[in-house]
C-alpha cells in the first residue's frame, strides 16, 4: 500500500521558518517525482514545489522561489520542504504527494498529475 506521511507544520510567525518532512512506503522511492502543494482556505491548489527521481532536480513556484527548499533522501524514502522567511501568505494545508508516471519528470506538472497523496500538515503563519 502506498502511503505518505507529512509532518512538522505548526504556527509560527512571519520571517520564520519550518521544515516539513514526507515519510513514503508502499513504492520504490528512487523511481518516482513527488511534490509538495498545499491549498490555503478558499483557493486551488497549488504545486509549491517538486523534486525529480532521477537526478534530484527541483522545481518551485514563483511564489516561494528563493525562499523554500525542497530535498529528498533516499536512503530514508523521505522528502523535506525547507520553508524560510515565511509570510502569512504561505498559511495553508501542505501535502506531499507522488507524481502518477514512474521515471518521469515533475516539471510544469499539474495537481491533478500527481495520484497518491498524504493526509495533510497545517502551517499556519502569523503576522
């Protein structure tokens, strides 16, 4: 059974930073992209961030460039989403979530794209 397990949300104030982590099982890690997005309160989803199988390659939306970080460790099937100086604007439910196509890159890919999903971290931050 596939399963992801986000972790490490919580509330913090505006210019601090979480780290979130995705704990996988259920698949062969190393073959898949998988992607952090999350949906703030009466809006669509958002693909925040992705990190490619095959050479570790990052993607990240305009909104969080140069402030989130997104890493994965292979030996632990566990993806992390460093998230600094924080604005308000990032409160939402962060997921991870697996993209559907073993081997294939997550570039420009949409939520709709990605077929297994954790349950959810809220981060919440203040101003």
């Amino acid at each position: 059974e596939v399963q992801l397990v986000e972790s490490g949300g919580g509330l913090v104030q505006a210019g601090g930073s979480l780290r979130l982590s995705c704990a996988t099982s259920g698949f062969t890690f190393d073959d898949y992209a998988i992607a952090w997005i999350r949906q703030a309160p009466g809006k669509e989803r958002e693909v925040v961030s992705c990190i490619d199988s095959f050479d570790g390659s990052a993607y990240y939306g305009d909104s969080v460039k140069g402030r989130f970080a997104i890493s994965r460790d292979n030996a632990k099937n566990t993806v992390y989403l460093q998230m600094n100086s924080l604005k308000p604007e990032d409160t939402a439910d962060y997921y991870c979530a697996r993209f559907l196509e073993r081997g294939h890159s997550c570039y420009a890919r949409k939520t709709y794209e990605y077929n297994y999903w954790g349950q959810g971290t809220q981060v919440t931050v203040s101003s």
